[in-house]
C-alpha cells in the first residue's frame, strides 16, 4: 500500500540562519513591526509503498536515523509522520510558534485558515524548493538504496520557513508573507530567487490569543 | 579633511568574504592604490574613490542563498548610486552574486532582480567545484574587460557552488544578448563554447560566465581573475599559451612575477580604457 510521508528537520541549537534571516527582514526590509516569529526547517515530502503504512514508516525511521543526509541526531530534531501513523521523532511542530512583542490583540478565537476574519497572529509554513528536481531525485534514490521491503517516489525537498506575521487579516498576512519570501529587487523580498526557486504555502496556522501553538493546521 | 579613499580602489570587506587582501594584492600590481573598506563603515566615503570591488567569499556564511543579505545591506545603497552615476564596479565570485541579488546586474529593470546565481549543474557531480576555465572575450562594452580582444581566450580560476547563471525571463536574456551585455563566456582552450561540463563548469545559460550592465561599468563575473595576476600562480599543466609560457619560466624567479592572464581586468581601470558610455 502507499502512504505519504514527511520528514521535517530543524536545528536543536539556536540557527543563525534563521536569526541572519529574521534580522534582514526586519531592520533592512522594513518588517520589523510584522514578523513576530520565524523558524526554519528542511523538509522531505514522499510516497512511501510497502506492505503496510507502519512498516513502511518504521523503515524509513531506521533509515533516515543512520543517514546524515537527513538528520544528524547530534543536531537535529526531527519528525517523521505519515497518514494515520503515530509520528515518529523528537521535533514537536505544534510547539514551534514562538512570538515575539506585545501580546496578541485582536485575535478572534476559533478562527482559523485562509480566510478568517480579524486581526491577529497568523503563522504560514512556506516551503522553498528549487525548480530542478534533481535533488529531489537524488533523494529518493539515496533513500531506495537504503531501504528493505519499501520503495520511496514523488520526492519533494526544500526548506520550510515558518513565518509569524502579525496583521490585520489574513488575507493581509499572505500578501506581507509573499513579500518577505520572494525577492523581486534590492528592497523587496529575501528568502527566495524566483529565477530557479519557487514556493507553496502548506500549512496556514492562526495563532489565538494567550496561546503559543498552532490550531487548525490548513493544508492548501 | 581629505578623504582618505580619494582616487583609490576600494574593496569592501563584507563579514565572511576571504579574497580581499589578494584582489587589493591584484589592483597594486597595476600600480593603483587600493584601500579595503568594511562595509559599515560611513558609505559617503566611497564617493571620491576610483573604483569599487566586491571580491569572492562567503558573505554573512552564505546564509539563506549566496549574496543575498550583503545585497540587502545600507554600503549597496551608495553602491547602487555611485553604479548608477558611472563608477566602475566588479563582483567578483561572491561578489557577483551580490550584484546579481541586488538588481545591479544586469541592471535593464533597475534594481529589479532578473537573474540568479543558482546551484552548480554538472555532470555526475554536485556542489563545489574549483578548477581552471577559459573565459572567451565578448564583443562588449564593459569597460573591464576592454583590455582583452574581441575572442580572446582568458583562463582564470573558478571556486563555487552557485555559479550558474539563470533567467526565468526570456526578454532579460534577449536584452542582454541585444545589449552586448554577455560579457564572458565558458570556453575551451581554443575559444569554442561548448554548452556541456566541464567547458561548461555550472550549467550556465549560454556558458555566461560574466554579465555587464548596460552602461559597461559594472561587471559580475563568477571567476577570479586576482588569482590569475602572475605568471607563478598560472598551473604548469595548463594548456595554450599561459600553459607555455609558465613552465618556460620555471626556474627564474624574476620571470614567475610577469603578468598573469587575469591582471588585464584591473590593468584596464589604469590604461585609461574604462569608462562607462
């Protein structure tokens, strides 16, 4: 059988990256007072087909815990999860909403998704791959060589930045977000080059007040 | 007061770059005096200095995507600016992709970011890749390359991962060409361009291996040509004429410090060939 699996990986330590990132953002391009949060992430998105979901899962675990290619549990945290699987790993993704700034204000409770309306808090998981798939192949071969009994396919690889923003709507959140993402000049965009990267949102997370975790995670 | 930077080159020292003491090396061996600049300090200080370099390295650790955050920075403003009114610029490796990242080059939108200076693309291999090239000579008019002719071939050194040179807009590449723009290009060691590794060595567009912007005064250029200022940093097993005449001067100190093939880049600023349009 198949089932779809991913894999998110992120520093145990403080990532500089993401620090370097969120300081650019902020006191270069003017988004300061908007982006509240940031954390970054690499990020593996598969089909994984053996004879059971669990297996499957449990092999990909062996595997990926051995190879440092994926994680390096000196390092790293991790999470591995697939369709009605327990997760495996020690990266608890619903934790990672940390704000910065004054407390929420405005944030209707219960809210959640593209669409909501009010103001708020508003996490969006952008992830950012390369044009070229040959990485991605690349992967999926490294990974087909490893495994036993289970065949990986439809590899998906990038860094996943998750942003904060606050904003007065959601749809107000997306547009700051897009902005902060895609550099189209000197003064306007950062974390991707559209010329050979591009980028989805996949999860979209309002954040309620008093509450540092994410509700409904909305894939699009 | 007189500004200490007044008819000087000036290479900017962004936090992480590792080339700047040999390209200051390079500028004064054509007899230039050559101040290297941090980048925070005041930005005014580059107006009355002669020319600008990005040299190679690793600025802010490559973080996020080579280039970027120096592009960001406050010093580009001034660079953007002093660019715009005719001053000669080069990016050299890491500083090409902080002109590329920051809209400089190829310049046709100001500002605006049209190419990318993405991952290498070769042949059974991936990431870093350090090797000799040869560089054709364009018809251009960038003024750093106006010491070469029209076809001449220049090796020189590369040293990168991201080198390849890619649009997502056919008309930036159609400008370019139009404009004269395609500076240098990867060739063979008889000046063919062969699309393929390692002629090729990252996968660029049209072998693009140096871009001007339209004026001719600024010019990002992926290899390094301050590593290719002397004969004695030319290798022995080099093929063509370089090749030649370095293993002829084996042996005789005196002759190892003769030009190399790449000190003609920054020659061209003191013979008086520069200037833009």
């Amino acid at each position: 059988m198949k089932t779809r699996v991913e894999l998110w990986v992120r520093l145990k330590v403080i990532d500089l990256v993401t620090q370097t990132a969120r300081m650019t953002l902020a006191e270069k391009l003017n988004f300061a007072d908007t982006l509240r949060g940031m954390t970054h992430y690499w990020y593996w998105g598969m089909d994984a087909e053996g004879t059971d979901a669990k297996g499957a899962l449990d092999e990909i675990d062996r595997v990926i815990r051995l190879d440092g290619a994926f994680t390096n549990q000196n390092k790293h945290l991790y999470r591995l999860a697939g369709e009605r699987e327990p997760v495996r790993g020690d990266l608890a993704l619903e934790k990672d909403f940390a704000v910065s700034g004054p407390a929420v204000s405005g944030a209707a409770g219960g809210a959640s998704g593209p669409g909501a309306t009010g103001g708020g808090l508003f996490a969006f998981d952008c992830l950012v791959r390369e044009k070229r798939p040959d990485r991605e192949t690349g992967f999926a071969e490294r990974l087909n060589g490893r495994l036993r009994g289970v065949a990986v396919s439809n590899m998906k690889y990038g860094e996943v930045w998750r942003l904060i923003v606050s904003a007065p709507s959601s749809d107000a959140a997306l547009a700051d977000v897009e902005r902060m993402l895609v550099s189209r000049s000197r003064r306007e965009g950062l974390l991707l080059n559209p010329h050979y990267q591009l980028y989805e949102i996949i999860a979209t997370t309002r954040i309620e007040a008093g509450k540092s975790t994410g509700s409904a995670r909305t894939k699009e | 007061m007189k500004n200490p930077l007044k008819d000087t080159i000036v290479v900017i020292q962004f936090p992480g770059v590792n080339c700047e003491y040999e390209t200051a090396a390079a500028v004064r061996s054509i007899g230039l005096g050559v101040a290297i600049f941090r980048w925070n300090e005041a930005p005014s200080l580059l107006d009355d200095c002669t020319g600008i370099i990005i040299p190679g390295g690793f600025s802010y650790q490559d973080r996020i995507r080579a280039g970027v955050v120096a592009a960001k920075d406050r010093i580009m403003d001034k660079v953007a600016e002093l660019a715009r009114g005719g001053k000669p610029v080069l990016g050299i490796c890491n500083g090409a992709q902080v002109l590329v990242e920051s809209g400089l080059i190829p310049g046709i939108h100001w500002e605006k970011v049209d190419l990318a200076l993405a991952p290498n693309v070769m042949a059974d291999r991936e990431g870093y890749y350090c090797n000799w090239v040869h560089l054709k000579k364009e018809k251009s008019d960038c003024l750093w390359t106006k010491g070469f002719h029209d076809g001449e071939v220049i090796p020189v050194p590369i040293a990168h991962a991201e080198g390849r040179f890619v649009t997502e807009d056919a008309g930036v590449l159609a400008a370019m060409k139009k404009n004269d723009q395609i500076a240098l290009r990867y060739c063979d060691p008889a000046g063919a361009v062969i699309e393929s590794f390692p002629v090729n060595p990252n996968g660029s567009v049209e072998n693009i291996a140096g871009v001007s912007n339209r004026e001719g005064n600024v010019l990002a250029m992926m290899p390094h040509p301050e590593r290719a200022t002397w004969l004695r940093q030319v290798p022995e097993d080099l093929g063509g004429p370089w090749g030649r005449k370095r293993r002829g001067a084996a042996g005789e100190a005196a002759r190892m410090e003769d030009e190399g093939p790449g000190r003609r880049f920054f020659a061209a600023l003191r013979d008086g060939k520069g200037g833009a349009r």
